[in-house]
C-alpha cells in the first residue's frame, strides 16, 4: 500500500513514465472517456455536476516528516469528497493535479495514487480519479478537483430558517488535537518536524492516537450527504476550518443566528475552534427529525447581534483557522 | 486591466477579503450555484461533462519577469479551455486553485483575475470562473480546472484512420519562438530573467513580438473544437508539447502513423517541435473536407515503423518538450 520501495526519483524518468506508474495504482475508470486524452467525459445525470477544487500545500497543508504519501492521498481525496458531499451530492470522479520537486521518490507517489484510491474506495465507493496533471515544482502541490451528482436539489448554506435544528456528522475538534500532538510530540528542541516512528506512535493515549489519525488520514462522513439532502436539511456545509467559524458562514449567507448547545459540545475549545475534521453541518426543519449519524447540536434562531451562539450567549474564543491570519512559514 | 495598484501583500489579508477582491474582477456567475459554497453547481445539458486541469508552476512554466498577473491569468485559462476544445466540447466553466506567497501584491493577483475573466471572454463567450480555492505557498502555482459541454459524441484521440487527412487550426511554433526571444533577449548575463521593458519589447521584429504574444498570451482557436466535431473530426488533440511529439501520441492511441506535410509546413524545425500553441490537431475522413480556420498539413497512413513521419520520411530532430526530462531548476 505504501509504494514498493523503488527510490528512483521522478526527474529521472520522462513524464509518460510517472503517469504510467501512478495509472496502475488507481481504480480501472468506468467514465465514457477516462485518464489518457485532453479531457475526461464524465456521466452526469439529472443534467447538474457539482464541482470543487482543494489544494494541499507542503508547509501550510502538511509536513513530509508527519504525512506519507498514502496520508496525502488519503488526505486530499477526502477534503474534496466532503465539499461535494456537503452539496448533498454523491460525489462521481476526481481530476489530481500534483506538481513536485524533481527529487521526489517514485514510490512516494505510488503511495499517494494509493492514498487517493483507498479514500475513494472507503469514503465515495465508485468514485474515481479520472484525470490530472503532472508538474515540476520546488513545492509539493496536491490540487484535487472532485465531481458529483445530484438526486434533488443541491443543498445550499443559505437555506436555515429560524427554528430549524443544527445538526453534525461527523467529529469536531478531533483533527486539530492530533494537529497539538503533532506539534507537541513530534518535533524537536528547533521545532523541525520529525518523523512519525512507531515506538513513538505507540506510547501516545488513545485519543491522541486517534487524533493524529485524524489529522492525517480523515473520513468525513461522505455518504451522510446525500442522506442530508434526501431527509429534507436546509443548509449544509462542511467544517474545515473549526466549528464556530464555519457555522457563522452557514449562519450569515442564511442571515440566521445559529445557537450551538454546550450541553451536548461539551466546553473544550477545541470542539468549537478545530478544524480539518470536515464533519458536515447542517440544518433541517424541527419537525422532520435528523438522518442516521446527524446528532442535534443546536438551533437555528432569527438573525442577531452576533451570527453564532454558545448556550445563547457570544463565543469569545477563537472561532477557527484563517490561512492567511494563522499560516507564518517561518514559525511553522 | 493589470491591478489598481494597490501594493498591499496577500499575507496582510484575510482570506475572505482576498477572494472578495478576485471575485469583484470576474464575470457574474451563470451557474446554478456560483462562487461561494463548498462546491459549484454547474448545468450541463446532454448529460456528460468535460472535465481537465493543468497546472501553471513559477519557474518551469512561467517566470515572474516575463509574465504578468494578467498575462498568467489568460495563460492558465488558455491552456485549460484548449483541452476542452480539443474533445469537440464547449468550455463552460473554471475552478481556479490559487497558491500563493505571503509577499505577492493583491494587485497581481486582481490582474490575474482580470486575465481569466478576458480569456475567457475572447476564447470561450459565456464561460466563467465558477470556483476555487486559495492557498498560501512558496511557488506561485496556478491549477485551473475546466469544465464543458458537448453537443455529440466526444472526438478522442484514438480514432484516425487510414486515409483520413491531417489538420491542424492555430499556430506551429509560435510560442516557442516566443520563448527564444525571451531567453535570448530578456536574461542578463547571469541568465536571471529580466523584465519585459516597453522600450525593449519596442525594438523586437514583428515575428518575434508575435512570438512572445504567443507565448505570454496563447489564443488557440477554442470555438473551432465544436466545429471540428461537428464537422466529423475522427480524432482531435491540442498540440501543447509539439507537433511531432503529440502528433505521435495521437497515432499511437489511434494505432496509425501520421504523415506531415513539409510542403506546407516548412523546414523550421521549431515548427515540428515547439510546444505552448495550443493548436487544435485533428483528423478528419478525406472526403468530408476540413472546417473553416483549420489548414490540412498530412495524411494518416496505416501504422508502419514510425509514428510519425514528415514527408514520408523518419523525423530526426527534436520532437518536444517534456518537463520532467527538459526542466531543470538549476539552468531553467
């Protein structure tokens, strides 16, 4: 799964070869045009395709000492998957345009093409990489573009209306506990990134553990957004970048106030400010009840001073992650 | 057109209001859900979409002296709607993953929203910037994803025939040309880049003005790829490494060798190996004639020892440009 330990570097082999070599590890298309022309031709039924692109970046997205290649594979099929999934669409084909230095290992990128099949085939099962785009780059890049399709209507973040209830599926504040640790544990006296070694691994509690899973290899609940969509949810986006900020996005394109409940978030900060779980958020009438794996975490109330609330009162920690306030290349 | 002139650096702003200023300079979304949630929402009549990216990297793909925001924005718009043209589709939609340092001006980055939003206008009425994402990065790295429609059946690159004629509508060379001038012309003595200086740009011939025109801002002829289709084209590819390398590519898929005309094309070897046109390279049945605005430059011949050949003959130059064998940082 993690490459087979062919240490050759990618500048030493001609473009058709590092393509060949990814296309063997991916999922046989089953689109009418698949990889190998100018273009993917893709079925859309129901005549809508839902579209998304998400980049990771080496240094603000993820560290080669933290992440293997399969993490990243993992890591950048899932955070698309879940933007579509968050339309209440079912997502269908990935395009992966990736642009690496001239020194990267042959079967590292064998193991990210196996990172992106296995996420696809656990998270969106017939969902595929149909396309992409080989570059050179001094920074490692991981731009994914995720398509999907539709039953119903796409479920917007503008559609809560006072009274109905918030909802979540999936984890809050999980991602970014395993983001501490990683920092806490896994750098030296510099602050360098180290590697993940299993001794190491090993000696960390349970929740941490499953922390630093989540961080590196998340699963967002990919097919709850069509179960959303289907159960009549008015509004639903994903949370990537911490509870509270994304809620008040949600909350202002719906000119709503959202009041999220402590009684059952609990009061660690992480729950409202973490980010990278991209659970899905959503909002559905009170009356229809919420779909298998939503849990109710609050209301929808008419719009107020602020546009999100904790127990009905203002959220004075910090709300989530903002790459361009919190990302300093030089302090990591 | 090129920025207001507002030198403020991207790290300086939230990523909400860097997006706000990039959106501010693109067309108004047409979609049924534009920019704005976690994915777009895009109507795709006939039940098939055309989905590619392709990705524009700082250093081996553009170089920050020869190029503007603007003219970055055309190019990486250029080069993506070529790829839906040459399937026989109609571009209708981009996503633009942008990943950027810190430092870049936020009127570079309104510029290269400017140049997408004239691309598309000049290449590709009716298609616009649907989506993206922003990054912070070290190298500037623009991923584009584009996205279109069909009216018929795909033309791929694996159906010329024996007996089909060789066509080819935009320019041969001409971009690489353009890229002679610039390394030729616009590096100093230490080989570093230099800036495009009007007065400097005033004092090239016209051939190699158009050249670096070409190069900086490409204009394949997008509305002729429906027309090629509707005109019953066999096969179709954008020539983007060169015309002998992708003529080779095409008669490989097509099981077929290529035969170009030197009578018509000449004896320049740039015009047989120069990349970056983004020419549409299709074959058409001989009796069917070939649309308006594509030229007829070969023959396809049954597969013989060679892919390609150039009046019947072996070609023995350069055929094209690959980047992880030509690309090197250190010589660039």
């Amino acid at each position: 799964m993690r490459g087979d330990g062919d240490e050759t570097r990618v500048g030493a082999l001609s473009e058709a070869h590092v393509l060949r070599r990814i296309l063997d590890r991916l999922a046989p298309s089953t689109a009418p045009v698949g990889p190998g022309d100018d273009a993917a031709v893709l079925a859309v039924p129901g005549g809508r395709v839902v579209a998304t692109v998400d980049t990771l970046v080496h240094g603000p997205d993820f560290r080669l000492a933290w992440s293997s290649g399969y993490d990243l594979g993992w890591k950048a099929a899932a955070v698309n998957l879940a933007d579509i999934a968050a339309m209440g669409a079912r997502p269908t084909a990935l395009l992966v345009a990736l642009a690496m230095p001239d020194d990267t290992r042959i079967d590292f990128v064998e193991a990210l093409a196996d990172g992106l099949r296995a996420a696809c085939d656990a998270l969106a099962p017939g969902c595929a990489v149909e396309g992409g785009d080989l570059t050179v780059s001094d920074t490692l890049t991981i731009a994914v573009t995720a398509l999907g399709v539709l039953d119903g209507d796409p479920v917007r973040r503008d559609g809560a209306r006072p009274g109905d209830v918030v909802a979540l599926a999936g984890d809050a504040g999980v991602a970014a506990r395993g983001l501490a640790v990683l920092f806490d544990r896994f750098r030296d006296a510099a602050g360098v990134p180290m590697c993940l070694e299993p001794t190491a691994l090993a000696q960390l509690a349970p929740a941490e553990a499953r922390g630093v899973d989540a961080q590196l290899r998340p699963r967002p609940p990919i097919a709850l957004g069509t179960a959303a969509a289907a159960a009549g949810a008015t509004a639903m986006m994903d949370v990537s970048d911490g509870l509270v900020l994304d809620a008040s996005r949600l909350s202002e394109a719906s000119d709503v106030t959202v009041d999220l409940d402590p009684a059952v978030l609990g009061d660690d900060p992480v729950v409202y400010s973490g980010g990278e779980d991209h659970a899905l958020l959503a909002t559905f009438p009170a009356a229809a009840g919420v779909p298998a794996g939503f849990r109710v975490i609050g209301s929808v109330r008419a719009a107020g001073a602020d546009r999100v609330l904790v127990g009905g009162r203002r959220f004075d920690g910090r709300g989530g992650w903002d790459p361009y306030r919190d990302w300093d290349a030089a302090t990591g």
